[in-house]
C-alpha cells in the first residue's frame, strides 16, 4: 500500500469519527424537541398577551401563569389550563411515545406541599405528545418544573413554570401627612415649599403577593389661572398688569413639584420654594431709567389695597379669587406590569422659615 493511500484512509477515518461524534451529540439534544410560539421562548398565559386557551402550543422552555388570569378562573370555579405539545427528533422515529411528569423547582418556599396542589401535567392519552398543564392556585416566587421523557432512549426535555403576581390594586400613602378634604379640591395633600416628601406604594392583588411590577410617575394638573406681566413704579410703587392669558395647572406643575421619582415602592416628591400665589417667571429691573421693576408671567393677585390695576385686571384677578380654591396638582403611579394606577393630589403652601424676638426688653 502506497503512502498516499494510508494518509486517505487514515483521513478518512478521522472525517468518519468526527461525523459519528456530531451524530450522537446531536440525537442527545434533539431527540426531544421543544418550541415556543413567542421568539423569546416563553409562553405568558394571559389573554392580554395574546394567549388563547383554545390553541396547543409548542413546548416551550419556560411559561408564566399570572395572577389575573388565575383570580378570573378562579371566580369560576376552573384553573387555567394551558395544551402544549412536545416534538420527537427525527420526525419519523418509530417510537414517539412519552412521559410528562412535574416536580418542584430549587428550594421552593412550598416544598413540603405537594406540587400538583398549585400545578398539575395530564397527558391527553398515554404517551401522548400532548399534555395539559393547569394552574390550581398561586405559588409565589417559586419555580415548577415540567419533564417530558422519551421512552425510548430516555431524553427529556424542561419547562419552567413561574407565577407571576400581577397587581389588581395599588394605594399611595403617607403616614406622617394627613390629607385634607374640601368641597373644592377633594381629598389632597397639602405640601410646603422647599421640602421632601416620601409616600409609601402598596401593590396588592387577591392573593396578597405581587411578583412583578414596574412602577412609573407622572405629574399633572387641574385647572386654570390668570398669569400676566406686571409692572411696579420705583416711584408710586403701583402695579399695572399686562399680557395676562390663563394657563393650566398641568403646564406648572414642575415650577412647583421639582422632582418626583420612585425607588422600590417609595415615591419622594421635591416641592419648589415659592407657592403659585406668589410665583412669577422672571424679574426685570430697569438698569437704563431705574423707572421700575417688571415681573413676568405673574400670577394675577386680588390687591385689596387698590394698588394695582391694568385692562381687565379686576376681572381677571377676582376670577382667580375664584377658581384658585378647586386648582390643584395630581402625581399618578401606575403599575406598567398590571396596569393600575393612582393618582393623589397636592397644593403647595408657604413653610415656615424661622422663628424671632423681640429684642426689646420688658420689664413687670
């Protein structure tokens, strides 16, 4: 045999060794196959998802039961119940018989109950590809797992079951604020200026456990008052108001709340140092004349001392005596994950800066 002769049969053995590693790594991790509807290989059993309980689906790698798709079957006497499929490699192989079978997941909060009190796996035949897992009741943080086995050759493929607690309710508080309630604003907080306020987030769903959330805030507002330029003489010390428009309390709100952000389930809100009575954008002093001082985009007050005036100043200014008691401002969380949301509202107020006396002496 000639030396070009051994070096093929010898790299052809090789070629044949390496194909018949690929082959049985191959069989090892195809012979039982599962799929998923849904790229990211997770099934969400909720019909705001696009769930629907009518269709089999693809085994998939993991599936998330939520609370409220267990709290509306629940309400009816049922459990959710979920078809799924598994798939047998290669597809023509004689024997496409399995076994499905449920177990506990690492250290499970529940592992001293049974598992097939809060999830079940029934086979719609004996060593159907076809099975049905059904959710009983809810398990919390905990992870459930679900085999399927091939009965020939013994493969097996998982399925991670998780359930998610999805909020169906949420209450913004604050334990050292009392809210106060007038026939105008409501119910509402009643803020200082230049402070820091933390309110507590409770989620809560009927099983009193909420596993995912994602909390957002938004800021806003209701009503409507007069803003206007307003002019003071240096000399007279009069006031004459110009420009005056309304503008909505959802378009200020940041003037007043500074900040509002959220960090686990606190919310802290930042007040600004002026309250709206009192707010004006920006001052002018006259450098050039020294004829007086302009304040822009001021809140047009009722002057009882007749010291101020302008077209429809009057007008304006008592339609702000009137509407200033019903303006208020709104901070709304919602729950992204489950939807709800809250919304309270705040006014701001003038704190208290200090405290003096009076150096004159008395004596009794």
């Amino acid at each position: 045999m000639t030396i070009e002769k051994r070096k093929a049969i010898k790299l052809t053995a090789i070629v044949l060794a390496v194909l018949t590693i690929f082959a049985a790594i191959f069989a090892a991790i195809y012979f039982v196959r599962q799929d998923s509807p849904a790229a990211d290989n997770t099934l969400n059993v909720e019909t705001e998802n696009g769930f629907d309980n009518t269709k089999t689906y693809a085994m998939p790698e993991t599936m998330a039961f939520t609370a409220k798709s267990l709290a509306a079957a629940q309400s009816n006497g049922q459990t959710v119940d979920v078809k799924i499929k598994a798939s047998v490699s290669p597809w023509d192989a004689a024997n496409q018989a399995v076994d499905y079978s449920i177990a506990w997941g690492v250290a499970p909060t529940h592992g001293k109950e049974a598992v097939t009190d809060y999830v079940t796996v029934t086979q719609d035949a004996d060593g159907s590809l076809t099975a049905t897992i059904s959710c009983k009741k809810a398990f919390d943080s905990d992870k459930i797992i679900v085999t399927v086995t091939t009965r020939d050759g013994g493969y097996t493929a998982k399925c991670t079951v998780s359930f998610v607690g999805v909020a169906n309710s949420i209450v913004i508080n604050n334990s050292t604020l009392n809210p106060i309630s007038d026939s105008k604003r409501g119910v509402y907080y009643q803020l200082g200026t230049n402070k820091t306020y933390n309110f507590d987030i409770a989620l809560d769903n009927i099983f009193g456990k909420v596993g995912s959330q994602n909390l957002t805030v938004t800021l806003g507002g209701s009503g409507e008052l007069y803003f206007g330029d307003e002019f003071v003489s240096g000399d007279s010390g009069m006031g004459s108001f110009s420009n005056m428009a309304k503008r909505k309390m959802s378009d200020m709100v940041n003037k007043f709340i500074t900040s509002a952000t959220i960090s686990g389930n606190t919310l802290t809100l930042k007040t600004g140092s002026t309250v709206i009575e009192n707010y004006y954008d920006e001052m002018v002093n006259d450098t050039e004349y020294y004829t007086g001082t302009t304040y822009k985009g001021r809140y047009v007050f009722y002057d009882e001392y007749d010291l101020t005036g302008g077209k429809d100043y009057d007008t304006n200014s008592e339609a702000n005596v009137s509407a200033l008691p019903s303006c208020y401002f709104t901070v709304t969380v919602k729950d992204t994950v489950s939807g709800v949301s809250e919304t309270i509202k705040v006014w701001l107020v003038t704190s208290v800066k200090g405290v003096s006396l009076d150096k004159t002496n008395v004596s009794i």
